[in-house]
C-alpha cells in the first residue's frame, strides 16, 4: 500500500485525516450498499499524471493538443466497457451518476415533457425526478410505485404510461431489492412511444459479473455509477444504442460537462478490465449469496425485510417494525460499534427521510474484502446485538472490539 510520503511531508493535517480514513476502512464494517473497495491498481490511476489534462472532445477530435495518451486510455475504456457490457455505444465521461442522468435528460427531453421514474421512498433515485432536484424543475416528472408484496405491476404500469404519454420512461433504482423485467419494461415504453432508460447504477458490477440479467439488449439508454457494485473510481458511466450516440455525447460534453476527468477515466479503464476478469465474476456471484445468506439470518431473528426478499446486493430492514428502533438510531448506534450503513425510508415511509423507520444494508464492500456465508451470520448477529443495545455505549463499544477482530482476519490492502 502506496505510504504517501509526500503528502506526510508537505501537509500534516490533510495527511492524519488520509490515515484515519484508512485506519476507518480497515477496522470497520463497511455495509453502505452504495460502496465498494477498489483495488490498488484502480488506487495508482486516481492518484496519477492524467489529473493534470485537460482533453474536452473526444478521442480524435480534441479543443487542446498533447492527446496522444488522453486518446489511448479513454478508447480503451469505451472498448472495455462495450464488450462488458455488449453496448453498441459507450460515453465514460460523466462525473458521477447523477452527471450521467443528467445528460440522458438534456439527451432525450425538452422543457415541460413528461417522465415515468420510481418513487423516491419505494427505491428510486433522488435524480429521478424528485421535488428537490432541478431536473424535476425541468420537465415532468410522474412517479410509479411497488405493491404490498414488493413487485411492480406492469399492468398498472401500462395503464399509467398510455394515460401520461411519457417522452421517457426510467427504470432503475438505489433502494429496491428485486429484479425488473426489463422486457416488460422496454415493451410498454415502446407501445406508447416513450424512450426507455435503465438507471442501473447499483447493479452494474453483478450485471457485468453475470450474477444478474442485463437490461443493455432491452433499453435505449442505460446510465450507471462506476463505483458502486462495478467496483471502479468515483464516476457516470452511459451506454445507448447506436441512435443515441451522438445525442448522448453531445449531451455530456458541451451539454452538462466540460473537461473530462483523466484520471478518472484510466481508473474506469483499469475498472473494466479487472471486471473483464473470470474473479469477477465470481465476486458477483457471491454478492449474491451473501446477500441471500443475510437475509436468512436476519429472518430467523425475527426482522422484517421489506420488498419481501432480495434479489441483489442489498436488504432493507424495517428496524421499527422489528426491534422498535428507528433508522436514524441505528445508524447512529452502528457507527458507534464500527459498522457503517445507511438510514433508509421505506415505501410511503410516515416517519420521512431525516428519521426513517428502516435501515439499507448492502454486501459488495464486505464481499470484496473476502467475506462469505459465516461471517454474513456474525454480521447479522452484530447489528442485532446493537439494535437490542438501547444506544448503550458499553455494549456498542464490545460489538466494536468484535468487529474490529474480525475485520483483521479480512485486510483490504495489504
Ligand atoms: C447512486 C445513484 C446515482 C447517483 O450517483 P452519484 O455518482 O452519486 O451522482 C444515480 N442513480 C442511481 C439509481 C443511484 O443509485
């Protein structure tokens, strides 16, 4: 692991907090369902010489010279990402997913038309046209929902898309745990002339694994993080057919970007090599079992799993409804014991966001670090023991020794 002798030297404080992330990393139970740990190669391109260019344009057609390698890593990454994912079209410069959204937007919409996106508190993303974002300032948003049993019903969903004549409609999610039927999905879009998109910014890493079906045959756009299950840098990832491509291109670079982030799309480059890989794809495979073996484990200790199982990497726990803890309060309590989630609203969640009634408790991070079934028991136990501790400092500060010793027998980096 890189010491960052340099930085020690030159800038102390910024250099304690750098250890102290690390240190954090180390010790600590990451469950963020959002988060991953990339590897020290993906590391050495985020930290290299690319972060000094600039390269607006694209690979051979560039406003400023000196592209020769700008050129080399970014046709690489759109390579590598293609074939990933069978794409006919890739852009690999967005800055982030909600960059990469945006741009599908600025793609495929004019001011005042009408999109079909989940709702918020039943999985969907903020950037799929909540209140408080600008998009939804923009255009129209309409939002669908789950049932009671956690599936989406298509035929609601037809009958919803023929009454609101959607200029897009938006698949995808950050929160919800089973599988979409794409096909279904991309047909209705189709029958009322809508163009489809899939958001599938936290499954991309099984898709690509092939631990889930892939949307990309179905959608004509398909936005993704490449952080999240890709296990890749900070970043937006868009794929689209063929007839997209220069709309969506144009979109983010001049439409919503301006100089790409080099650094940043070597680190994808490198990202999609690795998940290129057959270990990757036994990594999303375990994802899988992990989450699965969680969610047996949460069940026999009486929780309450929402959306009724997983299908992915992630569960969502109604901790009010199971323990009589609110969201809030247990990831309060969990940091305390060293063990990192996320407060989460459930579908049509009374409680709102700032106090929710339910946690979201996600494998990739721990699976990266080389964690499987048995230790996703002691998770379960760990985060049931906090849950019964009544925010007791004692208690919590034992799980965290425990949490500690088992995180020594799983280094990130060595
Ligand atoms: C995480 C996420 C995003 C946003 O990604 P950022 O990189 O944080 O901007 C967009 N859509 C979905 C479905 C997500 O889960």
């Amino acid at each position: 692991m890189n010491t960052y002798r340099s930085l020690r030297e030159s800038d102390g404080p910024a250099y304690d907090a750098l250890r102290g992330e690390m240190k954090r990393e180390e010790e600590g139970l990451e469950l963020i369902a959002s988060e991953n740990t990339v590897s020290e190669a993906v590391l050495d391109a985020l930290g290299s010489v690319f972060t000094n260019k600039y390269s607006e344009g694209y690979p051979g057609n560039r406003y400023y010279g000196g592209q020769d390698f700008t050129d080399v890593i970014e046709t690489l990454a759109i390579d590598r990402v293609k074939r990933l994912f069978g794409a006919e079209h890739a852009n690999v410069q967005p800055l982030s997913g909600a960059s990469a959204n945006l741009a599908a937007y600025a793609a495929t919409l004019s001011p005042g038309d009408t999109v079909l996106g989940m709702d918020l508190s039943h999985g969907g993303h903020l950037t799929h046209g909540h209140p408080v974002t600008l998009p939804a300032k923009v255009f129209r948003f309409v939002r669908y929902k789950t049932e009671a049993d956690g599936t989406i019903d298509y035929d609601k969903l037809e009958a919803l898309a023929k009454k609101e004549k959607p200029k897009l409609m938006l698949a995808g999610f950050s929160s919800y745990t089973r599988q979409l039927d794409y096909e279904r999905f991309a047909s209705i879009a189709k029958k009322v002339g809508a163009i489809s998109m899939m958001d599938m910014a936290h499954i991309a890493g099984m898709i690509a694994g092939k631990a889930l079906p892939s949307p990309v045959p179905f959608f004509d756009i398909v936005t993704a993080t490449t952080h999240k299950t890709l296990r890749g840098p900070r970043g937006g990832l868009i794929l689209c057919k063929e007839a997209y491509a220069k709309a969506i291109d144009k979109a983010v670079f001049p439409g919503v970007q301006g100089g790409p982030h080099m650094h940043m799309i070597l680190a994808k480059a490198v990202a999609f090599g690795e998940a290129l890989r057959p270990e990757f794809r036994r990594y999303a495979k375990q994802v899988l079992v992990n989450a699965k073996a969680l969610e047996k484990e949460f069940l026999k200790l009486g929780y309450e799993i929402v959306f009724g199982k997983t299908e992915n990497h992630m569960l969502l726990i109604d901790t009010v409804k199971s323990r009589n803890v609110t969201g809030k309060e247990a990831q309060a309590w969990l940091d305390l014991a060293g063990i990192s989630l996320n407060k989460n609203v459930l579908p049509d969640d009374p409680r709102g966001p700032l106090d929710p009634s339910g946690i979201r408790v996600g494998v990739p991070a721990v699976t990266t670090r080389g964690m499987k079934v048995p230790e996703m028991r002691t998770i379960a136990r760990l985060i049931d023991a906090a849950l019964r501790s009544g925010g007791d400092e004692k208690t919590l500060s034992g799980i965290r020794r425990q949490v500690k010793m088992l995180c020594k027998t799983f280094p990130i980096y060595r």
